[in-house]
C-alpha cells in the first residue's frame, strides 16, 4: 500500500521536471533565431523590370534580407546597408524568376513507362528535371497533375532542401471520373477517379488532407461534379484549375466549368467563343499552351487525314489566345510537354514566351505573364512572381534586354532563388 504513493509522486516529479525542460529550452532556441545576423544583398545598377507591369526602371537597386526582397527603387534612393555583399549589374536586366505554370514534373519521358513507373525513379527524375528548369531561371513550377505522392514529396524535400531545383507547387494527382482524361490505356497513378457529386467533393477533401497547393479537375464530369468541386476548394480556400480537352460534349464542360465559378482554364483548346467573355467577366484565368499545341498539331499532321479535325483544334489555339486576350482574360506561361516531348525541356520554356509576343502580347506583357499572373496561377502572388519589398527573392539578371528581343530572356547570367545565388555550372 505504501508504495503506491510514492510510484506517483515520482511522476509527477518527472513530469514537472521535463515540463521545465521544455518550458526553458523552448525560448532560447527562439533568441538564438532572432540573434542570426541579417545577410544582406544588394545588386546595383540593373535595369529592372519588377514583373507588375510598370515601365523598366533603368539603374535600380534591390536590397536582398536572407530570402525576402527588403527594399528596390532608384539608385540614390535606396539604402544599402553595411557590410552587404554588393554585385554591380550594370547594363544588365533583372527580371522576377520565371515560373512554369503547367507541367508535370513526376511523369516519365516515355510514353509506354506510363504503365510499369514507381515512385522511386519518378522522384530522382523530378529531381533533375528541376534542376535543369532552375539553371535557366524557372525558379517557380506549376506541377497540375502529378503521379502518386511524388508531387508532395518534391515540395516536401524542395522545402527541406534536400536538392536543388524549382520551388514545385503541386495539385497532386488530378481528379477525373471513372475512365476519364488521365486514365487511356490503363496509365498508373496520375488521376483519381471519382464519380457523382459527393465522390468529387470526396477527392477535393482527400487533395487538400494530402498538401495540394490547388486542385486540378480534368473531364469529363458532370455539371454537378464539377460545381461540387469547384464548392468544395473554395470552402477550403483552394484555387481549383480544369482541363480543356475534346469529348463528345466538349463545349458544355468548359461552359460548365466557367458557370461553376472554376478560377483557371487549361489549355487555349476547345473553348466555345461566347465563354470567353464570361470567363474575363468572371476574371477566370487561362493557361493556353500555346506551344505544345502548335507542336502536337505538327506531329498529328504527319497521322494522316482521319486525325485532320485533330490538328485543327491544336492549331486553333492561336485564334483563341488573340480572342482570349482581346477579351483581357490574364494568361500564364505554362509548357505542358508529356512523354516524348519532354526531351524539348528545359529550352521548350521560352518557346511558350516567345509565341505569346508572336501573338501580339508586348515583351513587356508576355514578361509580365511569366512572372506575375503565372504566380497568381500557382495561388502563390502573395510571395512569388514581381521584385517588391517583402516577397521572396526569385530573380535573374539577364545580359540582353528582352524588351528589345524577347529572346534575351535565354541569357540568364545569375539566377537567385530565396535569397541564395545558384551555381549555374
Ligand atoms: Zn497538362
């Protein structure tokens, strides 16, 4: 009887004593947070061109605290702090990191590996592959539509900082009815199916337990799938993204997607005329792809003519993008090549930029597109995608002025991402 007591007294001791532990160990390691010295960066006399759209500003300054823009504006304005590291850029242009705003990082480069891939070689090659995209200044990716868990591990391992690459934002696997776009041929692992109302609103719910960045629907679906989708990510404050692609019906899926209050359409592909307007009234974004288009609609030339209609579509997106931006619908530079087309990485990037000013849009916009709306796309414009105080220090000093020749944006000369300059060899 006696000892029982004393049994519980000790481990109240001991739970006093670890409570101490933590109470004091706690606080210290938070002061030895605070008392890391500040390094500071400053790069001078670039012309900048901050990604919101305001005309270049010739010799800037941008003050770097660790990972975040502390201060940019005019030379003579802007306050380098001592003992900065300075780089003089003079006669060079900064520009924001560039983001990809549609690929799909954790899928194979063969189409037949669709059907044996695993998550182990789907990861290494994630990891080179962005790589290769930062190298030319792809600080930010868009991953709609990943295989299994690799999406969330990149994001997970890119946040610990187990390698080196572009800052992946991910959908995780896409979600599409039973059969749908993603499914052909039996392919593993890069869509959930779902069918009815409540098993969409199931798989939106299973997205954001998993970590998913937004939510990506691909067709077909119902109108009242995608309408619960598209319910259910804004209850829980996700951006939600769909597919465009052909099908039976293929002019009421967008139309519905657009009436559901969708925040983004993929691809400039399929897109009924009248849905245009309402998708600049609603202030729905659009990813074209414009040149994974241009180059499927080549490759299908060569089919024969039962896929005419086929590269009909694929070409058409040109006219869609000069109505979409005519309507003042914001576009984001996204590549989206799968399979094969993947050995067209990481240059294929600029390509997309290059047909947007081929199109119409000015260096200036098409910059603007790479950059601000591509961040706002990836739900992520409260840090990444312009050079203003506060946000994320992604930018890339280029030798030539893309303003002049956009194809200046392939002469990335230093790339920095959170702060941290990147060894480019
Ligand atoms: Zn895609």
């Amino acid at each position: 009887m006696g000892k029982k007591p004393n049994k519980g007294c000790r481990l109240i001791l001991l739970f006093f004593l670890l409570s101490l532990i933590l109470f004091w160990s706690q606080p210290r390691v938070e002061a030895q947070e605070r008392e890391k010295p500040v390094k500071y960066l400053a790069i001078t006399g670039a012309r900048l061109i901050d990604g919101t759209g305001h005309a270049p500003l010739e010799k800037a300054v941008i003050v770097i605290a660790n990972d975040r823009i502390a201060n940019c504006g005019p030379q003579g304005q802007v306050e380098i702090p001592k003992g900065a590291e300075i780089i003089d850029v003079k006669g060079k242009t900064v520009i924001p990191g560039l983001i990809d705003a549609h690929l799909h990082f954790t899928y194979p480069p063969k189409e037949e590996e669709f059907f044996f891939i695993n998550e182990a070689i789907s990861a290494f090659r994630a990891a080179n592959f962005l790589h290769q995209m930062l190298l030319i200044g792809v600080t930010t990716v868009r991953d709609v539509s990943s295989f299994s868990r690799v999406g969330y591990e990149a994001k997970k391992a890119f946040n610990l900082g187990l390698f080196e690459g572009s800052r992946p934002i991910v959908t995780g696997p896409g979600i599409t009815c039973t059969g749908g776009h993603g499914t052909e041929g039996y392919r593993l692992g890069i869509v959930e199916e779902a069918d009815g109302a409540a098993g969409f609103r199931r798989a939106v719910r299973q997205r954001v337990k998993e970590g998913a960045d937004l939510v990506k629907i691909l067709p077909p679906y119902s109108r009242e799938e995608i309408l619960a989708a598209v319910e259910e990510a804004h209850f829980h404050e996700k951006f939600i993204t769909v597919h465009s692609g052909v099908y039976k019906a293929q002019y009421d899926f967008v139309r519905w997607a657009v009436e559901a209050g969708a925040d983004c359409i993929e691809h400039a592909y399929a897109l009924p005329e009248d849905v245009i307007p309402q998708m600049a009234a609603k202030k729905i974004y659009c990813v074209p792809t414009l040149s994974i288009l241009i180059k499927l609609g080549n490759q299908y030339k060569e089919k024969g003519t039962e896929w005419e209609w086929k590269v009909k579509k694929y070409f058409e997106c040109q006219e869609l993008f000069r109505q979409l931006r005519a309507a003042g619908v914001r576009m984001a530079v996204g590549t989206d090549a799968v399979g094969e087309n993947m050995a067209s990485y990481p240059h294929f990037y600029f390509e997309e930029v290059e047909n947007f000013v081929a199109l119409g849009a000015s260096p200036l916009e098409a910059i603007v597109a790479a950059t601000r709306i591509s961040a706002e796309v990836c739900a992520a414009s409260d840090r990444l995608g312009t050079i203003e105080k506060g946000k994320i220090a992604d930018l890339v000093v280029l030798a030539g002025d893309p303003l002049k020749d956009i194809k200046q944006l392939r002469t990335a000369e230093i790339i920095i991402q959170a702060g941290r300059l990147i060894p480019l060899k």
